[in-house]
C-alpha cells in the first residue's frame, strides 16, 4: 500500500507532551521523515530516519517506529509548536514518495 | 542553504498545459534529486515526482500519464510540465532540493487553473 494515515487533527496544553502518528505498511520497511508546515509557511523537516534531527531542530521533538505506525513526540510543546505536521515515507517497493493526509497540531 | 525559486504563469486554463521551472544555485545541479511537490489551498502535501542529474525521473502514479519533468544542467533548471490541467490542479506548487530528504523548499508558487 502506498497510504500514509494521519489523524487530521491532535490538541495539547502548553507544556505537555503530545504524539502524533502516521499508519502504513511501508513503514514496517522505511522510516519516516516528519515535516512541519506553520501557517503561511514552507514545510521543514524535523525529524527523519530512526531518530535523528537536522540542525535548529529543539530536543523536545523526538521520533519513533515500531511495526507499521510511526511516531512523532514533542516533550513540553510550545506556542511555536502549532503547526500542520506531515509524515513521508517511501511506497511498499521503494520507488514513489508519499505523504500522510497531515495532522494540525493545536497547542492549547 | 540552498535557495530555489519557482517561476511561471500563475493562471492556466482547463485543458491546457502547466510549465513551471525552477532555478537552482549555479553548481548545484548534480548535488541533489529535484522534485516537484504541490499543496491545493488548504490541503496536504502531494509528491508529485522528481529527476535526477543524469536524467531518471519517477512519477506519482496518479499524475504519471500527464507529467513530465526535466533537467537543463546548462540553465541550473529543472522544470515541471502537467498536461491537460483541470480545477483539481490548482495549488500551490513547490521545487524542492533533496539531499536525503526533500530538504529545501522554494517558496512556492500559486498556479490556478481557471477559465
């Protein structure tokens, strides 16, 4: 399958944790790459392959996978934190991209 | 850093032919895969394929048959062209470099197909 399944939308208090997940077959053999998208803004990616964070990237943000869910983890989630969070990974056989639906994170 | 931007017409017409191209630093070209990513307004994002520095391309199935995406090494471009647009194309459309990830993005361009 070449889906990638999101929850469209998560809520968190300010300061505390919050996951977002992203469900597909591919992930049992690829990893995800999570992209923030603020509004009016470029995405960027924030976390990719087993848990790593490019540059400029806080620690708070931290990644996971196991089976065919991939996770997303903000530890303390702030005011800058509310944005539109994308997963990607490849399909089943290696050869196309594909992006989850999205989730809109709000930070309360 | 690397610093893209899009260029092209910002409104096409049903049935016609989108062409966007996007230019890249001087000497980059055969550093990166370049892809093209479109987000209708209020919507995800949508891979919709990339080419290499040599010249492979790979296509999302569901635009294969109306895309085509190209690379002129000698104008530091790559170019987006989607044949018989509809409503359904309108979005905003992004170049993007890729080292590992799609790591850079241009600012995106905002192409409307409409009568």
């Amino acid at each position: 399958s070449a889906e990638l399944t999101q929850d469209p939308a998560v809520s968190v208090a300010l300061g505390q944790t919050v996951r977002i997940t992203c469900r597909g077959d591919s992930l049992r053999n690829y990893f995800a790459t999570w992209y923030q998208q603020r509004p009016g803004q470029t995405p960027v990616v924030v976390m990719y392959g087993q848990n790593y964070r490019p540059s400029g990237i806080p620690d708070r943000f931290s990644g996971s996978s196991s089976g065919n869910t991939a996770s997303l983890t903000i530890t303390g989630a702030q005011a800058e934190d509310e944005a539109d969070y994308y997963c990607n990974s490849r399909d089943s056989n290696g050869n196309l991209w594909v992006f989850g639906g999205g989730t809109k994170l709000t930070v309360l | 850093q690397v610093q893209l931007q899009e260029s092209g017409p910002g409104l096409v017409k049903p049935s016609e032919t989108l062409s966007l191209t996007c230019n890249v630093p001087n000497g980059s070209i055969s550093s990166y895969f370049w892809s093209w990513i479109r987000q209708p307004p209020g919507k995800g994002l949508e891979w919709i394929g990339f080419v290499f520095y040599r010249g492979a391309t790979t296509y999302n199935p569901s635009l294969k048959s109306r895309v085509t995406i190209s690379l002129d090494a000698s104008k530091n471009q790559f170019s987006l062209r989607l044949s018989f647009v509809t409503a359904a194309d309108t979005a905003v459309y992004y170049c993007v470099a890729s080292e590992r990830e799609f790591d850079y993005w241009g600012q995106g361009t905002l192409v409307t197909v409409s009568s």
